[in-house]
C-alpha cells in the first residue's frame, strides 16, 4: 500500500510513519500520531470555514 513517501533517516511523512509503527506493533505511538493529524485537518478545516465565512458577509 502506498501512503506517502520517505527517505530513511531524512524525511517521514505522518501516514508512513503511523504505518511503520503500526508494523512495529508500536500501537500507542501510532494512535497518538494519527490523534495529531487528526488535529490538524480540524485546525485547517475550522480556519478556512472562517475564512470563507468572513468573505460571505462583505
């Protein structure tokens, strides 16, 4: 399967590292990271909900 890209010891993307560490049997870890990109898309998601509700309204 493939889910992002990465170059050993330089780069690791969060879906490649949640699946390298889910083939480890680090459960916990990989939770925890997919919990943070979970966070992010929200993040990204409220801000531009914001954004594009601020440009209705002018």
């Amino acid at each position: 399967m493939m889910v992002g890209g990465n170059i050993a010891g330089h780069t690791r993307v969060m879906t490649t590292a949640i699946v390298l560490e889910t083939g480890k049997g680090n459960f916990a870890l990989a939770i925890a990271l997919g919990l943070i990109l979970l966070f992010i898309a929200l993040l990204i998601n409220l801000a531009l909900t914001y954004l594009q509700m601020g440009k209705g309204s002018a």
